[in-house]
C-alpha cells in the first residue's frame, strides 16, 4: 500500500481546528471509515477495472469526507489596487478577485463512476470509461479522474457543466488533496482563472493572496483591536454579525467611524454594497450625511452609470442598498419619506407597487408605520407584502384591523402571522386578544376560494393553538 494519505485526516483536523477556532462558526466536518477489501473488489467489479492506486489508498482509509465552510457575512477579502503578474505562458495577466468564497472539499466511494456526458453529443465506448468521478462540488460539477492521462496516477479535472469545459486541477490526486489542504478547502465556481497547463497554481496572485489574507483572518483577535484602525481592519475580516464587534465601536465619534469606512470604499468602490453593511452598522448617523446625498441624482448617476459599477451594480442593486442604508443612518421620518417617495416614483404603469419591491427597500426600517403608508397600496401576490408586515414589527391593533378589512388585507395579515411564527418572532398575545385574532382567522377561512389559502389560514390556526396551549 502506498502511503499518500496517512497524514491527510489528521491536517483535515487541524484545519477544521483552526478555522472554528478563528471565529468561523459555519465549519461541517464529516468521514467515515474506509470500505473494506470486499466492498472494492465489487466496486471494480462493477467498472470492470482495477481502480488507479491512489484513489483506492484513498477510499480504503477514508471512505467518504464531506468539509465545508463560509466566511462570516459581509466580509472583504482583499482591497487594493490591482496588479498583473507573469504567468507561466509569459503573458501578462490581471488577477481575478476572488468573489463568493466558500470551502468545499472531499470524496464519496458511492459516487465513483464513469463520467456521463451532459451535451447532446454521445460519447464512444472509449470516452465513455476516460473520466472517472469521485466526487461533486455543490453546484453539481463532478470532479474525477483523467484515466487517458495515467492507468496509476491519472490527472484530476473538473467539470464545469455551465461553461461545458474540463479544467485541469492536479497532475495527480495526491498533489490535489495537497494543493487542497493547502488552500484550506477553497473551491472556486471557476478554477480556469487561477490554473495553467499544470493545473492549480499556488503561486497565482489571487491564491497567494488568498491565504494571506486566511492567515490573517485565523490570527488576528478582536481583544488586540485597540484602535478604531485596528477594529476596522478585524471587522473587514469578521464582518458585524458579533454584537461584540458592534459594542467594540461603541467608544468611537461615529463621524470618525464613517470617516474610517469611506477612505476604504474610495480605494475599492466596487464592494460597495458590503462596504454599506459595515458601515451602516457602525456608524449609523455619523454617515447620515454621505447617506443623503445617495438621494441626489448625481450621485445616483455616477454610482450607477460608472464603468467601474455597471456591471456590479446596476440601478435595482444601488437602489437597494440605498434603502438599507437610508434605514439605517437617517431619522425614521426622514428615511422613510425618501424610500416611499422613491417607491410611488417607480410603479408600474398601472400605478401597481409590487409587494417584492416594496419589501426590498423598506424592509430595514421595522416600524408599524411601514404598515400604516402599505395599507391602501396592496395588491397580489400577497407574499411581498405580508413579508413586509412581517418585517414591520406589527401591533396586535393592527393586526385585527387588517384581519378585519377586505380579503387581501386578511391574507396578507394571515401570510404575516405564518412568517413571524416560523421564525419565533410572533408578537405576546394575551389571551383574549389571541381568541379575537383566530375568530377572525375562522371567518376569513370561510372567505377565501383558493385551497392555498385555505391552507395557510389552518396552518396559523393551528400555530396560534400551539401558542396558546404553550
């Protein structure tokens, strides 16, 4: 036997140690024991071929491994200025920023099997038994053996069923799992952009960059950031899902903070909707300035109209994040006069809000009176809006008033109940007031056509028992 992989499940584990230690809190690691001689002999026998040396060491110590992480939300990788390298062919060329990055990393013995083509065009005989699977990434593309590279060490590929092309990642699998462990478990939807010839480089700049950036990110501490520069650096990394980062900002002018963030936007605008995030929960009113002037239809121009965010951020994903940041950095009053002026300014011809775009922009501000400006505005599909009701912090008042208007308000009320319940955000009810708000419920049950809603009104009834009874 070989001996490639004696030490693979211990670095897995050290791995897997490190990141939860660094505060990733989204870390799954899975194995199991390898299959036994009789389970390969039938699994060969069912390829009709031995398999290649490696890749039974492999299975036979570790039958199956399932890794997987996400960084924290509204994390920045790298900023900078972009720079171009030499590759290997000599050419000039400018490294692709590595965007949506998750860790994925593994192999199943049950998914062992011949590659099937996906086009319309059949394979020949031969094709048919050239690429041998073991494994698939989360979008589906399988991973597998090149076998017309090596009968002993084939060549690793990846499929990549959108872009119908094979992209070469590891002369052989052990340099794979290596070059893997290496990255930690980074998977790209695209490895073309930081691979040659020889396959993955390590020495492309967006992978050295990557695990600068990883070697950082598993050392650096919230304790040690002592300085708002420190603290923002930590927080470009960890994002602000931790109350604890949130509090750490507390001593600081929020101007200062504010101040802090937009110096690092203007050096890479085209994160500019994760900048928001970080921003909008940090600084808050020391933004409310910067904020007002998103309103401005020059500034809406050149955010929108710019080479540099066309493509990234179009009207709909500017307009959007405007909103949150409205919500978050202005007055209510004020914030919400301009995301509602703004909202009847875009209604389709008809003079229809849609419900989906409503709750897009005004889904941040959590405020009844979300509910009040809505009411005489609604419209199916019911599920936008009764989203939004949700989002708006509702009073049980109303509630009833809704539960008591036309059908369309008691469905959306109705689709708001079952939404808050889901989530365990329904309203306190006491008791009289939870009997009032299920009498309603049985009446508009009685209303409604559609099994559909039929259906969701008995499910809330059902919830609101459950609620009562606990």
């Amino acid at each position: 036997m070989t001996v490639h992989f004696e030490h693979t499940l211990e670095r897995l584990e050290q791995i897997v140690d490190r990141l939860r230690q660094s505060g990733m809190s989204d870390v799954v690691y899975q194995w199991a024991k390898g299959i036994s001689a009789g389970e390969l002999t039938n699994l060969e026998e069912q390829l009709q071929m031995p398999l290649p040396a490696s890749l039974s060491e492999l299975i036979k110590r570790c039958g199956s491994l399932y890794f997987l992480w996400c960084l924290p939300q509204h994390c920045i990788v790298a900023t900078g200025p972009k720079f171009s390298y030499e590759s290997s062919n000599d050419t000039v060329q400018e490294p692709i920023i590595l965007d949506d990055i998750t860790g994925e990393f593994g192999w199943n013995y049950e998914y062992i099997s011949y590659f099937t083509s996906y086009g319309e065009d059949t394979l020949s005989a031969a094709e048919e038994q050239q690429y041998l699977i073991f494994n698939y990434s989360g979008a589906g593309d399988p991973i597998l053996l090149d076998l017309a590279t090596s009968a002993t060490e084939p060549a690793v590929y990846c499929y990549h069923h959108e872009l119908d092309q094979f992209t070469l990642l590891a002369e052989n699998l052990p340099v794979y799992i290596d070059t893997m462990l290496t990255l930690h478990g980074l998977w790209l939807w695209n490895w073309s952009e930081v691979s040659d010839e020889q396959g993955i480089q390590l020495n492309s700049p967006p992978l050295q960059l990557w695990r600068r950036w990883l070697d950082k990110f598993c050392t650096i501490k919230l304790e040690d950031a002592r300085s708002l520069e420190t603290l923002i650096h930590y927080t470009t990394m960890h994002g602000v899902d931790n109350p604890a980062v949130l509090q750490a900002f507390q001593p600081y002018n929020p101007k200062d903070i504010y101040l802090a963030w937009e110096r690092r936007m203007s050096q890479s605008p085209a994160q500019f909707a994760t900048w928001a995030v970080l921003m909008g929960e940090t600084a808050r009113s020391g933004a409310a300035d910067w904020v007002r002037s998103l309103w401005e239809s020059d500034t809406v121009q050149a955010w929108t109209s710019s080479p540099q965010h066309n493509v990234l951020y179009a009207r709909g994903a500017f307009v959007s994040t405007r909103a949150y940041l409205t919500a978050r950095c202005l007055p209510e009053q004020e914030g919400l006069a301009y995301v509602c002026n703004d909202l009847l300014q875009h209604t389709k011809a008809d003079a229809k809000l849609e419900g989906y775009t409503a709750n897009g922009q005004l889904q941040h501000f959590h405020t009844p009176r979300v509910i009040d400006w809505m009411r005489d505005k609604v419209n199916h599909p019911v599920e936008g809006w009764g989203t939004l009701f949700a989002h708006s912090h509702p009073t049980t008042e109303q509630f009833i008033e809704w539960l008591s208007d036309s059908e369309l308000h008691q469905k959306i009320a109705a689709e708001a109940l079952d939404v808050m319940i889901k989530k365990g955000s329904a309203p306190s009810l006491k008791t009289d007031t939870l009997t009032t708000i299920s009498n309603l419920l049985q009446a508009s049950m009685q209303c409604v056509m559609l099994k559909k809603d039929k259906r969701r009104i008995e499910a809330v009834l059902e919830q609101l028992a459950d609620l009562e009874l606990g």
